[in-house]
C-alpha cells in the first residue's frame, strides 16, 4: 500500500471512530411512569429494561410505580417523568389543555372495573348512590359509565384511592375502582364474595394501559421517543411470549409493599387476564385505530364530556410521519446534473460496446425471471390456478392441492367450478365475470368445497392475463382459505352484540332495534311499548346459593321472557338482573300492560335448579309510544321511572309510565 494510501486508511478509521463512539456512549436517562403499583399489566416495560432493548436503544429507564394521589399525566406534562401509561381519560386530559400525545395502545380492551363486597347491599349500578367510593386517578370512563347507567357520581361520597384492598374488606369504603386483572383475584383469594360492575355492560369498551407522552418531548427528541416506543413494545412481544421468565423477574426485582404479598400464583392469573386484554392474536401490540379512539370520543362527547367531533389529528403519535426531503432532492439533482455532464462521454464510448452485451444479458435475465416466478408460485403459501381464456384449468400449485384435496391430474381440464358449494349467490359470478370481461382484476369472498365436501370460505383474487396487443389470453387466480379469519370476525361480532351468559341482545344491539322500531313506528303510524324488567329477590338467591345458580336462574328467566313474546320483539339483559323488552305494534295500552302482565306471571313461577325450588318476582315498568315519548331516551328514561315506581310499590307489579310516577 502507498504512503497516501494508509494516510487515508487511517484518516477514514478515524473518522469512523470519531461519528461512531458518541452513540455507543450517550445513554439518555428517561423517566417511565406507570399507573399502579408493580403488576404484570406493565410486564413489556421490565422486559425491555432488564434485556437491555432500552440500553441498545441509548436510554436509561427508571420505571416508577405510582403511588396514592399520583397525577400520572401531571407528572408527565410537568417533565417529572418524560412517558407515562394511561387510560382513556389521556383524550379528555388533552381537552382540558394538557399537551399529551398517545404512543401506543397495550389493552385493546380497558381492566377498569368497579368492585364492591357481596355482603353489601348493592345490587344493581343503580344502588352505588350515596356509597363510599375510591376512585383512581384517570378513572373518566368508569365516571362514563356511571353517567350512562344515570347514576351521579356527585352523590357518591369520593374518597381517595389508597391502592390498598384492604380497605374494601375491611369495610371502610363500599366501592373501589380497580382492574379485572388484580383485585378480583386477590379477593377470592381471601374468600371474600364480590361484585364486579363493567363500563362494558353499558357499552363503554375503551382502550386501557396507553403509553403516552408530551408535546415536548417529541418536539424536541424525536429519535428518543421512536427509539423508546419500539423498544417498548419489542419488550412486550418478549414478555408475553414468556411469561413465566418475567413473572420470576418481577417478583425478584420489581417488589413494593402490594406486590410484595402476591406470589406466582397470582401473577400467573394476572397474565392470562393480561393475554385477554391485549388480544394480540388478532392485533399487533401497540396498534392504535384511529376508528376506535374517534368511537371513544364520540362516547365521552354524548355523555357531555366532551365536545362534538373532538378532533384527533395531534393527539396520535404518528411512528412513521412523512419527512420533507427537498433539500435531499436539490443536492441530489445538483450532483446528478454534474455526474451527467462529466460521464457524458464515458458512457457514448461505453454504449457502443454494452449494445451488444445487453441482448446476452437480457436473455439471462428473462430466465432467472421466470425461474424466479415459477419458483415463487411453486412454493406459494396461498392457492394459484391459471386458466385458459374459456376458463379452462391448465395449472394449479401444490398448495392448492393441499388445500383442496384434488390432485393437479382432476382438476387440470376443467373448470374452476368443479369446486363450487352451491352457497354463492348466482349474483356474485355474474359481478366477477362482468368486471373479469372487462379486462379488470376481480377481488370477493367466496364459499367453495372441497374434494371430501366440507365447505370452506376463501378470498379470492382473479386478474386476465393480457398478451402484447391487450387481448386477454389466461385467467391467474390467487385464493387464500379465510375459514378462521370470518369465524373469528362472526363471533366477535355476536359477542359484541349480545350477553355472554343468557345470549339476549345486549345494551348496544337492543337500543339499535328500539331506534329501528320507532322509525317503523313513525312511519306507520303505529304504537310500540318498552319494558324495563328487574328481578325481586334475585340477590339472597345469588348469595345464599353462589353464582353457579344464579346464572341458570338468568338463563331460564331469559327463555321464559323470550316464550312470552312474538318473534317480531325483543328481549335483552342490560346487566345484572336487569332486562328490557320491545314489543312492536301495539294497539293500547292496556295490551302492553297484559303483555308485562304475562311476563311478570312468567317470571313468578318457581326455577327449578339443581333439585331445588328458587322463587323471585319481577317489577316491570312500561312506556308506551308515541304517548310517553318520541325518542329511545325519552321512552327508557319513562320505562325506568315506572320500573322503579313498580318496586317502591310492593315489587312484584307492572306500572305503567304516568306523570305522578
């Protein structure tokens, strides 16, 4: 090597140590605040701390537990801690003129509950009023939830929450606000019977645990806060693909004063409730829908709390925000125009020669082309079929066999009908055709069957394949089995509209038939009537005999109601012991009082279970339309008010809405 070559040899190693050393040395010290005590619900932040993914992302966490009174987004916008886990409430935060952006989503649905003793007299959401309550900081949705179920939480006495559940067992306060994955657990545990009240039982399904951040912080370190964010949530894939190994970790190394009494035991309960929560097989942890947080801000906006189309765009971290690159584009512009002129004449010369080149290497690589895609469609993990221009299989790949169950030499020959199920309206080829004939690709879902006859459901993607002149020439389709995919999506849309235990319509989808009912009713001019139904004496059954009976109890009711009723009603459970009933075209009013009537007797007959004999009663309260209200509000506000006029009465009676009720 030549003397000014090791010159430059050593010049570019040193510069290179020079740019490098600095971030393998800067460790920024940074601040994590969490909502609680140490638990599991915060189980990716020690993963990412103690494998060091923070430490490779040149940041020094300190992870703080919170402690009672603590303001987590106070001590966020205030730069006592640069991130911070919160709930829901960040949005109503970010109204109020605190300058906090979500990060990222944990808990696609939010732990927030609220829990009292069962020994306590509360039955119902509705009888929280004037008990003793400790609510948490950022606690909004459960006072959302309150304000839907029409309960103030003004005549609530508000105490402030000590994160200590021996407050509630030993009687000092009646109600806590806690999470699903902690203290019902505990309480077990400690054999001490309680009640569980859930936002979701009105309807209200939040995020919860959102990593969080200020304005200032992404202003003014922009890498700190994408480098935090991912390693975060690589932390947390780590954590809930190994949770015995963090459990063992916080136990070790993330101990308080709470936790401190908890064992493995407990954690192991709290992670599968954490798995739950974070729903990960369906969405990829972190992943925030901008379709949900604008659902939950509608949901705060008609309880009041916050104004109609509350806008979004500031307070969503965007991970990868568009960067302006002109400057970029200028000088690389600039160096191409020089490049240009100085190789101007290289490449005329260069030409000359490379003409005769290029047609072998063209050649060359139209094969390794071609090779490739075969290779490519050979080892496709989705269905391939290639057919001629009337539709004629010539090809299919292995996975298609597979998938099928026919073997290439059945089905080449043939058409791709051979897998019809008979379950795809005729409509639906027609449409695929009509676009496939006009020379456009063709995407749909359809149900076809297999060589042993099970039907499967499969998307399906078919394009024309053109020659040089446009003229269509094959039919490529590209098939990929979402058999799975639309069971899951099914039954979470059933689980989304319905009660879990009796199957009824829930809150949502009872109230969406009542707002179908009264359009219907308005435009014929016709009468409906809405029964609020509460069950006497359901709870010493539920106490005295545990929660096992208590639920045939509301299963059976549930199929005694529905017997009472046309198929052209409805009957739904609204939470507890609660239910609501629609029925439509009703002539007056004393045919929907002899319809409660019915119901009520129903309900009074003796419950068979387990060999013994459980006797209730309900009160039932009726509002009639148009004669009552003109509104679903309206008539469930008058429906509610006689329900409770039924019970002040004696119980065991149906009322009909007056106005001395």
């Amino acid at each position: 090597m030549t003397k000014h070559g090791k010159l430059w040899l050593s010049l570019t190693c040193f510069c290179m140590q020079f740019l490098l050393a600095p971030a393998s040395l800067a460790v920024d010290k940074i601040h994590l605040q969490l909502k609680w005590t140490h638990a599991f619900q915060f189980a990716g932040y020690y993963a990412a701390k103690e494998l060091g993914y923070y430490r490779e992302a040149g940041l020094d966490v300190d992870i703080l537990p919170a402690q009672p009174g603590l303001d987590v987004i106070n001590q966020v916008v205030t730069g006592k801690a640069e991130y911070g886990v919160g709930t829901s409430s960040l949005i109503l935060a970010r109204k109020a003129g605190q300058p906090v952006v979500a990060l990222a989503v944990i808990f696609q649905h939010s732990p927030l509950i609220l829990l009292s003793r069962k020994e306590n007299d509360v039955q119902t959401v509705h009888e929280l009023k004037g008990k003793r309550m400790m609510l948490e900081p950022q606690s909004q949705e459960l006072l959302a939830y309150l304000r839907r179920e029409n309960v103030p939480f003004e005549q609530l006495q508000q105490i402030e929450h000590s994160f200590n559940l021996n407050d509630l067992i030993q009687g000092k306060v009646d109600v806590i606000s806690a999470y699903l994955t902690n203290e019902p657990f505990r309480l077990g545990q400690a054999g001490v019977a309680y009640t569980i009240y859930t936002p979701r039982a009105a309807g209200i399904d939040f995020y919860g645990d959102n990593l969080f951040t200020s304005e200032n912080e992404i202003r003014t370190h922009p890498e700190r806060v994408k480098a935090f964010r991912a390693a975060s949530l690589r932390g947390w894939e780590y954590a809930m693909s190994h949770q015995d190994e963090i459990i063992d970790m916080i136990l070790q190394r993330y101990k308080s004063t709470d936790v401190g009494q908890h064992n493995k035991k407990f954690f192991q309960y709290e992670a599968a409730q954490t798995s739950y929560l974070l729903s990960r097989e369906l969405i990829a942890i972190g992943y925030m829908n901008p379709g949900r947080w604008r659902h939950i801000a509608d949901t705060y906006a008609e309880l009041g709390m916050l104004p109609a189309s509350y806008p979004l765009d500031d307070f969503l971290y965007d991970a990868n925000p568009n960067v302006n690159l002109r400057w970029l584009y200028f000088w690389g512009a600039l160096a191409l125009v020089f490049v240009s002129i100085i190789g101007g004449v290289a490449l005329y010369i260069f030409k000359v020669n490379q003409k005769l080149a290029n047609s072998l290497d063209e050649l060359k690589r139209n094969a390794l082309r071609l090779n490739l895609l075969s290779s490519a469609i050979e080892h496709s993990p989705t269905s391939v079929i290639i057919t001629d221009v009337n539709s004629v299989i010539e090809y299919v790949n292995p996975h298609f066999i597979l998938e099928t169950g026919y073997s290439a030499e059945e089905v080449i020959g043939k058409k791709p009908s051979i897998l019809q199920s008979g379950q795809v309206p005729a409509e639906t080829y027609q449409a695929m055709w009509t676009q496939l004939l006009r020379g456009e690709v063709w995407t749909g879902e359809l149900i076809n069957r297999r060589k042993n006859g099970e039907a499967y459901w499969e998307e399906a993607h078919i394009a024309p394949v053109k020659d040089s002149k446009g003229k269509t020439r094959h039919y490529v389709a590209v098939k990929v089995d979402v058999s799975v995919r639309k069971e899951v999506n099914d039954k979470l849309a059933y689980l989304a509209h319905h009660d879990s235990l009796t199957h009824l319509p829930n809150r949502t989808l009872f109230f969406e038939r009542l707002a179908q009912g009264l359009a219907l009713a308005k435009r014929n001019n016709t009468r409906l009537a809405l029964m609020y139904i509460d069950l006497d004496r359901f709870k010493p059954v539920n106490d005295t005999y545990g929660h096992a009976v208590g639920d045939i109890l509301l299963q059976q009711a549930a199929e005694r109601m529905k017997h009472c009723l046309r198929d052209s009603d409805t009957v739904g459970r609204i939470g507890g012991d609660e239910f609501v009933a629609l029925t439509l075209n009703v002539s007056d009013e004393q045919s929907a009082c002899l319809l409660a009537e019915k119901i009520r007797a129903a309900l009074g007959q003796p419950f068979v279970i387990a060999g013994n004999e459980h006797t209730v009663s309900a009160s039932i309260g009726v509002a009639i339309y148009p004669d009552h209200g003109a509104t679903e509000i309206e008539l469930a506000k008058k429906a509610d008010l006689a329900m409770y006029a039924a019970k002040a009465g004696g119980r065991d009676q149906v009322k009909l809405y007056c106005l001395e009720v």
